[in-house]
C-alpha cells in the first residue's frame, strides 16, 4: 500500500490551491479553523500538527 495516494497527488494538490470545492460550509469552516495562520501552533486542545492536518485533509478529499 505503500505510496497507494501517489496516483492522486495532483488532484489534491489542486484540491487544496482551488480552495477545497465541493466541501460543505462546516467543513470548511473546520478547516479554516485548524490552518488559521494567527495560531501560533502551539498544541492546544483542537488544534492538529501538521502531519495530523495533512492527513485529515487526505480523508476529506476522498470523502
């Protein structure tokens, strides 16, 4: 399964430039949430590392 996502590297990529389409209105208010560039990144509750929040972008995409 290893680089199973590789495939879609390009779609996500635009996925994410483009703005998120096609998400619903909470979802991205989530989103914009979690990458909003005031935080300092200091982990506080609901708040995800980057690694977290690259995933978490991956099962929106293909959701």
């Amino acid at each position: 399964m290893f680089n199973h996502f590789a495939r879609h590297e390009q779609a996500f990529a635009d996925w994410r430039r483009d703005g998120y389409p096609a998400v619903k209105p909470e979802t991205y208010q989530y989103i914009d949430f979690l990458s909003d560039p005031a935080d300092d990144q200091a982990a506080r509750e609901g708040t995800l590392w980057p690694h977290q929040s690259e995933a978490f972008l991956r099962v929106i995409f293909f959701a």
